[in-house]
C-alpha cells in the first residue's frame, strides 16, 4: 500500500514550460535500490524529447507509484524515497533482499498480481519474437509482472509455440493448400487490444527495431502494431494543425555551388584535425540563410491574428531525423555565429538527438527552420511549414548539371533550395527576393572564404 508519510514523494519536474505531463519510459531503479542524490532513477518521455529523470533525495526507494508506460502529470509522485534517519529508511545492504522476498512470497501465494498484465516493450518484442503467450509465463517481477528473465526462461523450457516467420518482402507463390490454424492475432496480449480497435494500420515493410512491437497474422495479411509515443503524437498533432491553420505556398530556386563545393573540398580534413568533426555543407547553407534574414526579417516572423510578431534573435531549428521521429534542435541566435561555430554546434545537436540526450531547453526558441533533405538524395520537396513559424527552407541534394554560361556549356554543380511558407504572412515577391539573396550568398563563396 503506497504510503505517502513513510517516504519522500518524488514527483515529475517541470521540464519546461508547454509541457503538463511526461510519461515514464523504463525505470532504472527497483524497490530497494540505494540512490544517490541526482543519480537516474529513470527515463522520462514527453512530447518534446526524452530525458532521465535524477533522483533529487539521497535515500533508499521505497515503492514505484507509476508503473513504466503511464503518463502522469507535472507534480504527481512517481515513486517513494526513505532518506536516511527517516522514520521509513533501511539500511541499503538489506532493503534490496527485503523487496525481493516480499515480491517473491507474493508470486508464489498469488497475494499480489496487480500489475501482471502491464507488459513493457521490451517483453512484448521477445514475446513476439519467440511466439510466446504471455498468458502462459509466470511472472517474477514486482506485482506479478513479467520481466524478460520470465519470458526467455519460459523459451528455455521448450514450451513455447514455433516463432512465426520474418516479415518482409517475398515473391508471389502458388497458393497451397494448408490445414487450419489458429489465428496469430489472438495470441496479441490485453494490451494491444485498444490498439487494434482504433484501426492502426501499418504496410507489410517492417517497421523500425527500436520501436515497440507485436507481429499478428491472420490467414495471409499481417499487420503491425506499434504504441505512438508522446514525441510522434506530438508530431502528428503540430503538422495537423500546421496544415489546417497555415494556408501554405512554395516555391524552389536552382544555385549554382560549384564554388562552394571546391572550397569545402579545400577546407574539410584541415577542420576534421582541427575541430574533429566532419564539414559539411549545411553551415555553409546556414550562414547564407540568416544573413539574408537580416536583410528580410519578416521571415523570422510569427501569425498572431491582429498583428505579424517579427523575431529579433534569429534562432535557426534543424530537422534531425532519429530512427524513430524528427526533431527539430534549435540553434540559438544563429546569426551572431562564423561558419566554424554553426558547425559545432550543429555536430553537437545532431550527437544529441541521435543519442536522445537532448534537453527541452535544446527544442525552444526557434524562428525559422532548415532541413537537409538532400542527405537522403531528395532532389525536390514540399516541406511542412513548422508551426508557428513563417517558413522552411530545404536543402536539396548537389547534382553535377550541364548549365549554360555565355551561351557556352559547361558542368557544375547545381542544387535546388525549396521554401514553403505561411501565406498569411509572406508573400510571392518578399520570398522571391529572400530566395535571391541565398542564392548570392550561397553563390558568393570563394576561396577566401573564412571559416573563423
């Protein structure tokens, strides 16, 4: 029985100042556990980024009052902590064995199941993956609950049925014949049934590893379920409304960035052995980008009905993609930056987000955003315009063209810069010229061009 007057309450921070609710991802720590103060305890989703949550008491943890994926509001108690000389401490040598025989004595008399059907991502991935009914496994954890011991020692036992085959792209075959079989898709645990009624459907291609997932089968269709996560709800719902809100409009213009491209060539192992991080185009993009903000600031701009709020700090956001989402990192006054500086910073957001160590400090403030769509070999885009703001700008990939100049050919290196923008705001002239001004940045790289 939770106990609020037997232990200090740890209750979820306030991460920042949109955010009313984070839900917990895996706890690190167990009843029992001796933390210290700021160790992590566990880790934190929201619909910004994910965070680890450190201990704010040094003391021994007393009880988990939310279990791993539940959400629970800013100030709600997550979990129990006896500090030491209180009433409710315990010496750390022996509160861990404590609550292990207590859990066990409670799974072998059947006294506490209560959590024995809340399954983490990580069981239901095994589960699937060996084709086990949970239904089946003894669950060891704290309230009955299945851990990953359970299931791979009930694989161990030989009592699971055959796996169901990899999922993925395959010729068409003759039809066989094949004698009837149980559906797989009964063996999908409680948990997923909300999932499978809202009508969730996903293509044949399998989805990401890194996301929760069950594999169901019935007769030749299978479908994945996989649980939408705070950050790609967010997402969802910020593109929705950006799209039902902004009336958008866009527009693309070729550059021509052969010598931007000689003079990376000439600058990027020099920077490699100096910063230790590769050069890539994009600050060079960046810097082109904000200095023809300063001439058109009204790109840096948000709708607020009654007026246009203009931005005075330009604060670049840069799309990352992450296996699982996008993220959109935000480079603070960017245009008080040199080349080299965007670069690190940019190396250090990136690291971050594919580390899902960013900070929501690292997600606000920004005014305009970038995105480099050409990694992926994009050659032409149509980008969603990132709510509130006026505008986006993607960055194609370079492409050797033959161009004509002085009615002579010649081969360059040519790449597309695509601007979606919010109508409401900005207009075709204001955006052609802003487009311009780029392009004679971007175009007016040489050689003497100075990274410092």
């Amino acid at each position: 029985m939770t106990q609020l007057n037997k232990g200090t309450p740890v209750p979820v921070p306030h991460l920042a100042e949109s955010l009313v609710s984070a839900t917990v991802g895996k706890w690190l720590k167990k009843p029992g556990d001796y933390v210290q103060q700021y160790d992590v305890i566990c880790e934190l989703i929201t619909e910004k980024v994910n965070v680890e949550m450190p201990s704010p008491v040094e003391g021994t943890i007393l009880e988990l009052l939310v279990e791993e994926g539940r959400t629970a509001a800013v100030g709600e108690a997550i979990c129990l902590i006896a500090e030491p000389g209180s009433a409710a401490a315990a010496p750390p040598g022996t509160a861990s064995g404590a609550v292990d025989q207590s859990e066990a004595a409670g799974a072998a008399d059947g006294r506490d199941n209560s959590l024995r059907s809340r399954f983490s991502p990580a069981v239901l991935t095994l589960a699937a993956e060996h084709g086990v009914e949970l239904s089946e496994v003894d669950g060891t954890g704290l309230g009955g609950r299945i851990t990953r011991k359970d299931v791979l020692a009930y694989v161990a036992s030989g009592k699971q049925r055959p796996a169901a085959p990899a999922v993925g792209r395959q010729e068409a075959k003759p039809a066989v014949a094949a004698p009837a079989a149980q559906p797989a898709i009964a063996a999908v645990p409680a948990a997923f049934q909300d999932v499978r009624s809202s009508g969730i459907h996903l293509s044949q291609n399998p989805p990401t590893p890194l996301l929760p997932q069950v594999v169901a089968e019935a007769g030749n269709q299978r479908e994945y379920y996989i649980d939408v996560t705070p950050i790609r709800n967010a997402i969802a719902r910020n593109m929705r409304q950006s799209v039902s809100e902004i009336p958008h409009a866009w527009t693309m213009i070729e550059v021509d960035v052969t010598n931007l491209v000689v003079l990376r060539s000439k600058l990027k192992d020099e920077f490699a052995r100096r910063e230790g991080i590769n050069l890539t185009y994009l600050p060079f993009l960046i810097k082109a980008v904000v200095n023809a903000i300063k001439d058109y600031p009204i790109l840096n701009s948000v709708w607020a009905v009654d007026k246009i709020i203009v931005k005075r700090d330009i604060n670049v956001s840069l799309a990352v993609g992450t296996e699982d989402s996008v993220l959109t990192p935000v480079i603070k006054k960017a245009d008080q930056k040199n080349i080299a500086g965007l670069a690190q910073e940019m190396d250090q957001l990136g690291k971050k987000a594919r580390a899902g160590k960013l900070t929501p400090d690292d997600m606000v403030g920004g005014t305009f955003t970038v995105n480099n769509t050409g990694s992926f070999g994009s050659i032409l885009s149509y980008p969603i315009v990132n709510y509130p703001q006026a505008a986006i700008l993607t960055f194609e990939s370079i492409v050797k063209k033959p161009v004509v100049i002085n009615d002579m050919i010649a081969v360059r290196s040519m790449v597309n810069l695509c601007l979606s923008l919010d109508h409401r705001i900005l207009d075709g002239v204001i955006c052609g010229r802003f487009l311009q001004r780029v392009k004679e940045n971007l175009e007016g790289y040489n050689l003497d061009t100075k990274l410092y």
